[in-house]
C-alpha cells in the first residue's frame, strides 16, 4: 500500500468502490455540509468535496472535508489548479493530510468563465497532469515541486479525472495514459451516459493494459428530470448525453421522471459492472444526495466493505 | 504583431477634455498594421475629436504626427520640435509606445488612445487572434507549432482538458481548441508518439513571474 488511505484498501482488495460528492454550500454554514454528508454516511466508501465548482465562490474543500472528517466519514478532497498557484497547493495538501485526509483528486477545474466570477483571474500555473506528478513526487519522494525536502510527506492517494466522452475522441485514451505516467492511482470519469462509447474507449484503455495501472470508477449522475438531461446535453462542456436517455425520461409523465432517472442509473450501473476494468462507481447525485442510499441498494452495492 | 484596438470615444472626450492644445502621435508598426493606431487611424480620430468639442462650444488643437516607431528612443526624440507647444499627447501607440513618450517627456501627461490587446497574427481581412504571450521559454516546438500557453483558455500544457467539443474550446465557440488544433498537426507531421511525452510544468521566471525582463545583449549594448 502506498497509503493508509480507504479508498486504496477497497480497490486494492479487488472489491469495487464507490464515491459520491458534497459539494460545499455558498456561505459560513458547516450545517449544511453536515447535513449533506450526513445522509452518505455509512453508504459510500469517500466522500468528494468539489473544490469551487462551476467556478462558483463556496465553502473551501478543505475546510469542509474537515468537518466532514470529524463525523467519521472519509473525505475525498478535490484540488482545481485554476484558483491556486503551486504554492499554495502544496501547503493545502500538506495541512489536509496533517487533518488526517489522504485522498484526494488533481483537477484543472472549470473556467473562471462559467462562474460569477468571470472577471477573476485564471491561475493555471500548472495543469492536471503536472498536478498530479506533484503530488507523487511529495508523497514519493518526499519532494516539494520545487525540489526540496519535505519535512513529513502527506502520503496521498491520488485521483485524476478522465472525459471519454470530450473530443478527440482518438486521443481518449493517451491522455489517460499521460495521467497514468504521472502517477495517478485512481481515475473517476465523466458521467457517463453513452455507455457504447464508454465501452469503446474502455477497449482502448485496456488494450494499453491502463486498466492494470490505474483504478477506474465510473462516474454517475442520476437524471432527475427531461430538462436536466436536455440541459446536461446542451449546455455542459464535454457532456454526452444520448437522445435515447432524453426520448426515455420524457417518455414517462413528469412526476415519474426522477423515479425514471434512478432506475436508469441503477440499470446503468448493472452494465457498467459487467465492463472489465471498472473498478469501482463516481455517483454524484447532484443536490439529491438523499437518493444515494436507494440507488446503492438497488444496484447491489450495500453493504460497503470494512476495513 | 502588437494588436491594439481604440479605446471608447466617450471615455478619450474626458481624457481630453482638461486640455487645449493636444499632440495626436500615432505609430507606423504593428497598430498601423492592425488598424488602430496608424496615420490613417491618427486623422480620423483627430477629426472626430475636434468635431466633438466644436459642438460643445470649446474648440480644441489637435497636432497630428505619427512617428516611425514609437517604442524607439530614436523616433520619440522627432517630437522635441512640438511638445512644448501642447498641453498634452494622446498617444495611439501600444502600451510601449506610450511608455517611452512618458519616460523621455517628464513633464508632459500622456495618455493612451488604444487598449494593447495581445500578440496575434491577422486570421483574415479585420481579425486578430492571439498566438504568443511571450513565455519566455518557447514550446512550439513540442507542441506542432501551436501554442498552448496562448491559445488554450487554461494554459494546459498536457491537453486537451474534458471541455474540447467539435474543436472548440469550452469557453467559446469562437475559439479553437489548441489541443485539438495540436493533435491534428502531430498527426500530420507522423509525431503523435510526440503526445504523450508530458510536458514538465513551466518556470514562469522567463515569464511575468520573475518580474520585469530584459534582454541585454552584450555585443550590441553600448
């Protein structure tokens, strides 16, 4: 083990893993992200905490993964290079792993652009790839970026994010390796809809035997309605959501529809299990939280392994 | 080229406006080239000026010049013959045109007629684009001739990020994604193994983070 994280003990045991996401509110409120978290307890394996998502001003990931962590829940911290320099990444990752958070996800983070703070400035002094090589060299080799010494390396166990579904598409898989060669040791995707296309670059990652090299978990996001799915299809960047999803859900009347959305997350995860190489599920429930315990269950993902 | 794009009209009336007599100095370079800040640019926006304050009943006087460049100490030093006879410049210079007529005119306030936007190169007959931000330390050469300093909006270095869709960049349609652009030139040159070196993170000190640069060249400096 390269970590005392959870997460690794699951996915090294060759059980699958399941996360799902919190995100932190929009003010002082540590109820709020207790409130949320409170009702993953026990479900999931790791809690991700978005770090400003949607480049919205929030509570920070590290402070809510604290609160997250006093409840005895396993908090996955999320770390986006746009809003911090190699700096202050480094001494954020320092002071969570001495909170006792070992696990955590490299992103570069949505655009400043799509947030209410479009006239901030991007940081991006590094980007998800080296982000992720930084973390590996401090855990490693017990290295700043800068190449110092550190006194008491946090021992991370470090995620990346993969999008098979952005474009180009035939280049899908060789970023992941790029990730891969960084030392990524956990890969949550994109939500996927298309599952075809998924299958299809899951045949790429394991023809490269990546699948042997980095944990994969699925991301999942349960529709809750026809308009998010057409929102999902039409206005996320790097979102790719079928027609047949959108025929199904407006299928049925209105108030069925998130009854509809469920079971189709659950129907999709069936069939993900079946894909070699997934080792686990990424389910963000956005602000519907509360279904998470249902969707576990009736995907045959309870009870959760202890360690 | 230095692309440059004239300020708001509202926004030079009151930058001028505590003045009577003003030196108008456009420049022959790169804001010729873009348009913005050449001898043509330099008439029209005199006349324009002048026109402004006839219908507000307080006439101004507007001398125009436009120097050959006006980043060079050489050609700024052409205005000796007018500058005590104006009360101020409006330079349509980019930002180092302006700074050399302020640095060398200690007295005289300056102003800037143009935004300086960006280094870019002409796309077609009336647009500019961004190519180069002067990192510094030039990766073209790895990445196919595109830059992604410049031309991604995250700067990503080992691209393209999970927003790339139909070539373009997430932030705008507008815009193309570098990293498909990059992938699609790698392609063509044979070089995709090229992709999956990862490129180390950047030493922004031959950028902005070291400060303010210079070149001295030792064999040229006197």
């Amino acid at each position: 083990m390269k970590t005392d994280s959870i997460l690794e003990k699951i996915l090294a045991s060759g059980q699958l893993a399941v996360t799902s996401e919190c995100g932190p509110p929009r003010g002082a409120l540590p109820d709020k992200v207790r409130e949320k978290a409170q009702l993953l307890k026990g479900y999931v394996d790791a809690v991700n905490v978005t770090d400003n998502q949607t480049a919205m001003v929030r509570m920070s990931s590290l402070a809510a993964c604290i609160l997250i962590k006093q409840m005895g829940i396993t908090p996955l911290l999320q770390m986006v290079t746009r809003d911090r320099n190699r700096l202050a990444m480094q001494s954020d990752i320092i002071g969570a792993y001495s909170h006792g958070i070992d696990t955590m996800l490299c992103l570069s983070g949505d655009h400043p652009s799509f947030g209410d703070h479009p006239m901030a400035a991007n940081v991006h002094d590094i980007d998800s790839v080296q982000f992720v090589e930084m973390v590996t060299t401090m855990r490693d080799q017990g290295k700043f970026q800068g190449g110092e010494k550190i006194d008491g390396p946090p021992k991370m166990f470090v995620g990346a994010a993969a999008n098979p579904f952005a474009d180009p598409f035939e280049l899908r898989v060789s970023r992941l390796a790029k990730k891969v060669k960084a030392g990524a040791d956990f890969i949550q995707t994109q939500c996927i809809y298309n599952i075809d296309k998924f299958e299809k670059w899951m045949e790429g990652v394991r023809e490269r035997g990546l699948h042997e090299k980095v944990y994969i978990m699925a991301g999942i996001t349960p529709m809750k309605s026809v308009g998010m799915a057409k929102y999902m299809k039409n206005k996320v960047p790097g979102m790719d959501v079928p027609d047949d999803v959108i025929k199904r859900l407006a299928g049925v009347p209105k108030e069925k529809q998130a009854e509809e959305g469920i079971k189709m997350c659950v129907e999709d995860i069936q069939r993900l299990k079946e894909v070699k190489g997934v080792s686990g599920f990424h389910i963000m429930a956005i602000e519907w939280e509360q279904k998470v315990p249902e969707i576990m269950e009736r995907a045959g993902l309870l009870p959760r392994p202890q360690f | 080229m230095i692309t440059a794009e004239q300020k708001p009209m509202k926004e030079l009336v009151e930058c001028v406006r505590p003045f009577q007599r003003i030196l108008l100095a456009g420049c022959n370079e790169c804001v010729t080239v873009c348009a913005a800040g050449g001898r043509k640019e330099v008439g029209i926006l005199a006349s324009a000026l002048k026109l402004q304050f006839q219908a507000e009943g307080k006439p101004i006087e507007i001398t125009e010049i436009t120097l050959e460049r006006q980043c060079d100490p050489e050609y700024v030093e052409e205005l000796v013959a007018q500058i005590d006879k104006v009360d101020a410049v409006l330079s349509m210079a980019c930002g180092c045109g302006v700074q050399e007529v302020a640095r060398r005119y200690t007295d005289k306030p300056v102003f800037p007629a143009v935004n300086t936007k960006f280094m870019g190169a002409s796309e077609r007959q009336g647009v500019w684009a961004e190519r180069c931000q002067g990192c510094g330390d030039c990766v073209l050469g790895l990445t196919g001739g595109v830059c992604p300093v410049a031309r991604c909006s995250k700067q990503i270095l080992n691209g393209p990020c999970g927003g790339s869709t139909n070539g373009k960049c997430e932030v705008s349609s507008d815009t193309d994604c570098a990293w498909q652009l990059i992938w699609d030139r790698l392609k063509a040159l044979g070089k995709l193994d090229q992709y999956e070196e990862n490129i180390p993170a950047k030493d922004w000190r031959s950028g902005r983070g070291g400060g303010p640069r210079k070149i001295v060249r030792e064999d040229l400096a006197s």
